[in-house]
C-alpha cells in the first residue's frame, strides 16, 4: 500500500490501484495524519485543516466518520498486511505505516542520500529518484486551509532545492546540458525565483549558449520590473556580470566538446546553415502504422504529455513483456504528429528480441540516412556518428522513438541535441541510469483494470463481434480480463482465439484458461505467445537471477521476499536480494514494499513450464522448511508466552534467514497476507508425500485460526487432519482435531464439533502429550457447556478441572490461565460467583506481558462481572472500565463489546436497586 502526497494525495493499493479516497475533506484529513506519519493528530488541528476558520457545530462527528471511512477502506485493502493502523489516540488520530509507504518521506531520504554523496554521479542518482516521485502540485485536492497550504509550500520549496542541487550536480559531471535542461521547466513555471533563473544562466553559459542566458537575463528582469516593481537581485546580477565578462562559456570544471566531422575544428558550421543535403527533412522512414484497437492507458498517455513539456524531453516507457509499451509509444507519437514538423524517427534497438541487439554505430548511421546524410558523407567511428547526429538534430523539432531498449548506455549516444526534441524510448528494464544521469521521465506500465481489459478485448474482437460479446457474456468477459493478469498482449491473444472460431465463446474459453496446465498453450496464436514474449526476457538475466526465476514456479504463493527467494534457489540471502531486484528490474516481479515482490500468475505458470521449475522437488522441500521456521517464528510473536503447538522435523534445512516479527499485530498481519500461500504449501507437501511438513504447515497458523475463527478455516484442517492420520502423529491428530472442532462449534455445527472434540482427549493421551490433551479437554468443555444437554456442566467442569491440573504438571501458565478463564466463565453460569472470582483472578494474575492483550480482557470482564455478582459493583466497575479500554487499545472488538454490556448491565442493576430503594 502506497500514500502518495507529492501530487494528488491518493491511496494506491499493492495491485497499483488507485483507491477512491473520497471528498477532499476525507484527502485533507489523510493528508494531515500522512504529514505527521506515527504521532498523533489533535481534533482542533484537524478541525482547522478541514474548515480553515468556520467549523460545523458538529465538527467532530464529521471528523469521525471520515475516521471511520478511511478505516474501512484501509481494511478492505489489506492495510493489516502492509502495515498500516489508523489509530486512535486520545483526542486525536494517527496512521502507523512503514516509512518507504509515504511518497514524501522516500523523497526527503532520497534529498538526505544525495546530500551526503560524496560523488556527483551518486547524487544524480539519488535527486532523480527523489524528483520521479512528483506527479503535480502537493496535496493536490485537499481542502484550501492554511495548514494544508503552508505544508504543501513547505513540500514544493523541498522540492525547487532538489531541481537547484540536482543541476549542481550535473554541472560537478560536466554535463552542462543535462543542468540548463533540469533548470529550464522550474525557471518557467517561478520566474520570480531569482536562484533558479540565476543557476539556470549559468548552466546554459556552460553549455555554450550564451544567447539562451542573456535573454533569461532580459526576461526575468522584465518580469520583476513588471510585477514587483524592483530590481534583480544580487545573485542574479552577478550571473549576467559572469556571462558578460565571458566571451566562451564560463568554466565549471573540464569540458570535452566533439567538433562536427564535416567541418574543421575551428570553424564549426552552424546547424541552421549545414551544407548540403544534411539539412533536407528526414525520410518518412518506416514509422509504425497507429496500433490497431488501443484503448485505456488515458493516465499513461498525460504522463508523457507532461514529459514532453521540457526542453530536451526524454521518457521512458517501462513495463514487462506485452504490457504494451510499444503500442503506448506509437500511439501517442500519432496523436501529436503534428507537433514535430520536422519528422518521427522509430528505431527497434531489439533489446529483447530473437535478432541479436543493434549495434551502436548501424543505428546511427540509419538514423543518419533518415535525416538526409547522404552514405558518401557518413563519419566512420561510433562517436563521429553520434557527434554528427546530435549536430543534425540540434534546433529540429523532432520526435525519435527508440524501442526495446535493454541497457542505457545502448541508449545514450542515440540522443538527440538540442531542446526541440522528444525522445521516447521503451524497455522490459527500469533503466535509471537514464533517469539519473539524463534526467529521462520514466513512465511505468501496470497491467490494466478490469474494465480496460474488457475494453480492449472487445475492440480487439471489433466493431462486428466485439460489442455483441462482450454485452451478452459481461461475466465471461470479466473473468477471462482476470486470467489474462490485465495483460494487453494476453488479451488480444484470446481475442484472436475467439474471432479465428467465434462459436467459442467467451465463456467457454475462459473455463480452458483457468486450467493452469494449459493456459500458456491457449495463449498463443501463430508466431505470437506470451511464452515466446517472457523466454525473450528472461534470456538476458544474468545467472543467479535466472535460476532463482526458474524455482519460483515452485513457489505456492504469489508474494515472496528475499528470504523465501533464498530458500527457493538455496543461496545466500544478499545474492538472493540481488536476483530479485533484477527480476524487478526486468518486470518479472514486481516490487511492492521493502523486500516485497509479487508475480503474475502467467509469469508463475511460464516459470512452472521450465525445465528446473518443474523438477523441483528439493526446492520444494526448501521452501516448507521455510515456511515452517517462519511460522513457528511468528506464533511466538502472536502468542506471546505460549510454547509452539510442534516441533520441527528432525531432518528441517536450516534456512538462510528468518523473518524477525516485533509484534503481535505484525505477525497476524504476516498470517493473514501469506495465508493463501501457506494453503498453497500445505496441499503441496501433501501431493509430495511429505505429510510430516503438511500437519505443521495447518497446525502452526492456529493463532490466526482462532482470532478469526468464522473465516472458513475447516477445508484445511481437514487437510492437516488426514496428513496427520498419515503421518501416524496422534499428538497432531489430537491438536488437529481439538482445533477443528472449535471452528465447527463458532460455526454452528455443533453435532460434527462434538465428534472431533471427544476423540481429541484420548488421542493426546495416547501420544503423552499433556499440553494438547489439557488444549482438547479446554476446547471439550466449552463446547458441552454450550451444546452438551442436561448434565453437560458438571462434566463440563470436571473436564476443565482435569485440564487445568495437566496444564499445572506440565508447566504451562498460557494453558492454566486458559483453563482457568473457563472455569470462571463455567462457575458463573452455573451460580457461583465467589468461585468464578477467584479462578479470574488467578488467570488475571498469570496473563501479564507477553501474554495476549485479548487473553487479560477476556479475564479481567470475568472478574468484574464476578465481583458484581458478589455485591462490590465498585470494584467490578474498576475492573470493566479497565477491560473495555484495554479492548479500545487493542481494537479487539468482540472484547469491548462484552466489556460494554458488562458494565450496561451492572450500570442498570444499580439504577434499579436506587429506584427500590
């Protein structure tokens, strides 16, 4: 989950969605708790960023349901898993959320980065990060209060002396260019900011045109004169006294200037006045006809409107394979044909393609016939071509488009000169040393939504079968949007399936495709796959990075770290870091948060497909261990004090390194986002005949079983159940079955709970484990207390009175504070409160830290509902409010509200008893 405030303040989902946030009320209140990320933000400060000087009465009800509306759509997201906590606290509100989740805490650790680099090239580096995180004004559409204005002023002064340093650091490599290019776009949009205008003169002198600098000069002079009535400041003065004192460009270190080849080195031929046919217009040259069905990418196509903007411009379209970055490219380069009078140039620089990558020097010299060189002038090495081409197109207002690039250094000598022209470039890499060091714009591809993808499959079918499709199978249409991963490429390979054989379907394609075995096959047509498209990238991976990509069909989920990646490829943990982030990098995975990666289902599938991918059962094996020592770690942390419900296999591999959990509610955020791969692992251990990995693979998520119990957990205990029954474990039998008979209680199954929970006792017994047989008797006795019919209690209490002597013998407070919460709960049922206190309170006295939060306000609410019943409504009084704010800090739900009716009921006894009185 990302929180973006450098521009719109949004909401991104970890599937690259933007969630709908709401009114700017609701961006403004977010916005105030995101510029104070983990403290909290006082109601009165809030009331003044919302409604600036004339709050509602009720101002903090409307506060509060904002509150709650950014909660619920937090949940519905996965906040839990990424991190995230809107919080109470006080009279005020925080949001917890990991620090690289805030766009404008990752841009002021990138300015703190660059500013201690040692390096210029460093600082580039670390500036152009910063800068590629802006997408527009900050906090734009929040409310226009004096506490949100003063912040976003304060974010955009941040961000105008990252431009200033970013061209000082340009100006330290001696590419002056590269600075008046940064400089040129803020100096327009703050013509009043003398600094800017002032370094921007004299990067241009650096540069060599000295021109472009005066007439800054001029205009900024104008310009103040006019609006401000004053005069240019000191700063500004001494840039035009040093451009004046010049008559060459004013020098800031060494400087290699390349001499045009065609003229002699002391007299270089101006580009307006070129001889001969060099100057003619550029040849059409085979330019792309305009991409056939495109639609969507409405964002994408405004983020290279405003790349073009600058003088010099440079994007790069990034994305994996058959995102469509090709097609975005061409598109848009026929949107604006009429913007570049002096031609588009299209280059395919098969970067990941089946021919071999174009040499440098062939690209320029055709770059250089399509401008009109003719071959008997054409320069002989790569950097006279390359000097000869930045001369051509230096004041032409042209567009190059260089597709399918692999490297930057591929790309750099095929940059045009000059700040008329526009240069698009495409590639499966992220390539940031191009947006380091040339302050290229990268504009990144996600897959598209669901209703782009239904979009284009049905512009892809055509106007004759499209609309009619789609219309009458809209569900169909969806699902195979969703199978195709929102893949362009994907999509327009099933619809090139249905209209070759339109009595298909949509439907009936769709049923073929979610068959995992055969997808890949279905999705290919002729010449043209999405495998054949992925082989192509991942050829060019280095080593490491290749066999990691081929056992991540192993993988049974679809996030991974760097841990899991090391377990996966049995290597140490930073080469499996490193092979991640080249996955990343290519577009295999995408990165989600700090050391979080997710794949795509068809990038899985292809992985699966491969040779070492599908021959992976000791990577598969690896990852279980994994898996299992992850899971012990994090029940640990969910349940403090508690001992772990198994012991590893006697032949575990040791991982590389285990994720370390700080807290409860991390690890049940862990639980809770790694549940399907942990499913996925234990059928997998079961189709591999490793049953002993399976039963501890269910077992193990018990903390997360029993906090949300009702969520359809009996599937796989059934699973951990039958692996048990054949791993001949019956300690694991008992647990498995104390386990699943508690979730078929809570779901009102009573009759099928009682048949696992009678068998778990004796199961234990047999195994001599007095932990899981006290574990089977606790969860027996609570479910006849509920279901058990006449004389259920008193075996009830008899069974919990057997669990807590076991639990005692084998030394386990968490169990004999368990066996004793019941017994008081029993006690009370049955009348006797003096009992029922005393159990709660020697409960009471074993649940401190580490313990469970949620084990003491379940004990505590006993205590006070005891006492009350006892006749000391003060000291129960004590006791519940105690509890309920407990549950409050903990936000456990289902113990406020016993807490509260607790306290109501006593509240109203006492009432009562006034009224007699």
């Amino acid at each position: 989950m990302d929180f973006r405030l450098l521009g719109s303040v949004a909401v991104v989902a970890a599937d690259g969605r933007e969630l709908a946030v709401g009114s700017p009320k609701r961006r403004s209140l977010l916005a105030m708790l995101l510029l104070h990320p983990g403290l909290p933000v006082g109601v009165d400060r809030l009331t003044e960023a919302l409604w600036d000087e004339r709050p509602p009465r009720h101002a903090r009800t409307v506060i509060h349901n904002h509150v709650s509306g950014l909660r619920a759509l937090l949940a519905a997201h996965g906040a839990a898993a990424a991190g995230v906590e809107l919080a109470t606290d006080g009279s005020g509100y925080l949001l917890r959320a990991p620090a690289a989740a805030v766009d404008a805490g990752r841009f002021e650790r990138y300015l703190r980065t660059a500013r201690a680099a040692r390096e210029p090239g460093a600082a580039v580096a670390a500036l152009g990060e910063a800068l590629a995180l802006w997408h527009g004004p900050a906090l734009a559409g929040t409310e226009p209060s004096l506490p949100l204005l003063c912040a976003a002023r304060s974010l955009e002064e941040l961000r105008l002396a990252a431009v200033e340093e970013l061209a000082r650091a340009h100006g330290r490599l001696g590419d002056h260019g590269a600075a008046a290019g940064v400089l040129a776009v803020e100096a327009a949009l703050n013509p009043l900011r003398e600094s800017l205008v002032a370094a921007l003169m004299l990067a241009l002198g650096r540069a060599g045109r000295r021109s472009e600098a005066l007439e800054w000069f001029r205009r900024t002079r104008r310009t103040l004169a006019e609006q401000l009535g004053i005069d240019p400041g000191a700063e500004l003065v001494e840039a035009h006294a040093v451009l004046l004192r010049s008559e060459t460009a004013p020098k800031a270190g060494p400087v290699a200037v390349p001499a045009p080849v065609s003229a002699p080195v002391s007299a270089p031929v101006p580009p307006a006045t070129a001889a001969g046919p060099a100057v003619a217009a550029p040849a059409p040259g085979p330019f792309p006809r305009r991409p056939r069905g495109f639609s969507g990418r409405e964002g994408e196509l405004a983020a290279l409107d405003r790349a073009a903007r600058s003088p010099g411009a440079i994007a790069v379209v990034t994305g994996g394979a058959g995102i469509g970055k090709t097609a975005l490219a061409v598109h848009w380069a026929h949107l604006h044909r009429a913007e570049f009078p002096d031609g588009q140039l299209f280059v395919d620089l098969c970067g990941h393609s089946q021919l071999p990558e174009r040499p440098t020097g062939a690209v320029l010299r055709e770059l250089l016939l399509a401008l009109g060189l003719p071959a008997e002038q054409m320069p002989s090495s790569p950097a006279a071509l390359a000097a000869r081409y930045r001369e051509l197109t230096y004041g032409r207002r042209m567009l190059i488009v260089l597709d399918n690039a692999r490297r930057s250094e591929q790309v750099r000598p095929l940059l045009p000169d000059g700040d008329d022209c526009v240069t698009l470039v495409t590639s499966r890499d992220r390539l940031g040393g191009l947006v380091a060091t040339d302050a290229a714009r990268p504009v990144p591809l996600a897959e598209l939504s669901a209703p782009q993808s239904v979009t284009l499959l049905a512009t892809t079918l055509g106007p004759d079968l499209g609309p009619d499709l789609v219309g009458s199978e809209p569900e169909a249409a969806a699902r195979l949007a969703r199978l195709c991963d929102g893949l362009p490429l994907a999509l327009r390979l099933a619809a090139a399936r249905i209209a070759t054989c339109p009595s298909l379907g949509l439907a009936a394609l769709a049923d073929e495709l979610a068959d995992e075995q055969g997808r890949l096959g279905l999705l290919e047509v002729e010449d043209t796959s999405v495998a054949a498209a992925l082989a192509l990238t991942v050829q060019h991976l280095s080593v490491p990075a290749r066999r990691l990509f081929r056992q991540l069909g192993t993988h049974t989920g679809t996030t991974l770290d760097s841990r899991t990646a090391a377990a996966l490829a049995d290597c140490a943990l930073p080469q499996a870091a490193g092979a991640l982030e080249q996955l990343a990098t290519a577009h295999l995975v995408v990165e989600i948060g700090r050391d979080a990666y997710t794949l795509h289902d068809l990038v899985r599938l292809y992985a699966r497909s491969l040779p070492a991918g599908a021959g992976g059962d000791e990577a598969l094996l690896r990852l279980l261990d994994h898996l299992l020592r992850t899971l012990l770690a994090a029940s640990a942390a969910a349940e403090p004090g508690s001992e772990p419900c198994c012991e590893l296999p006697a032949d575990a591999r040791r991982p590389v390194g285990v994720r370390p959990f700080p807290d409860r509610a991390g690890a049940l955020a862990w639980y809770a986002a790694e549940r399907d791969t942990l499913r996925g692992a234990a059928l997998a251990a079961v189709a591999a005949g490793r049953h002993d990995r399976a039963w501890r693979l269910v077992l193990l998520q018990w903390p997360l079983i029993v906090w949300q119990v009702r969520d359809g957990w009996v599937p796989l205990l059934e699973h951990g159940l039958a692996a048990a029954e054949a791993d001949l474990a019956p300690g694991a039998q008992s647990r498995a079955r104390a386990l699943l008979g508690w979730v078929l209680l809570e779901e009102g199954r009573p009759e099928e709970a009682l048949v696992h929970l009678e068998q778990a006792p004796g199961l234990a017994a047999l195994a001599g484990d007095r932990s899981a047989e006290a574990v089977a008797l606790v969860n027996l006795a609570a479910a006849l207390a509920r279901h058990g019919g006449d004389g259920a209690p008193a075996r009830a209490r008899e069974l919990l009175g057997r669990a807590l002597a076991l639990a005692e013998r084998a030394g386990r407070a968490d169990l004999v504070a368990l066996a004793r919460q019941h017994l008081a709960d029993s006690c009370l049922a049955d009348g006797a409160p003096e009992e029922a206190a005393r159990h709660a309170a020697r409960g009471l006295a074993l649940a401190e830290p580490p313990f469970p939060a949620a084990r003491r306000v379940v004990l505590q609410t006993l205590y006070g509902r005891a006492l009350a019943a006892t006749g000391q409504p003060e000291e129960a009084a004590h006791h519940l409010e105690a509890a309920l704010r407990a549950a409050r800090l903990h936000q456990y739900g289902e113990g406020e509200s016993a807490a509260r009716a607790a306290l109501a009921a006593l509240r109203a006894g006492a009432a009562s008893g006034g009224r007699q009185r």
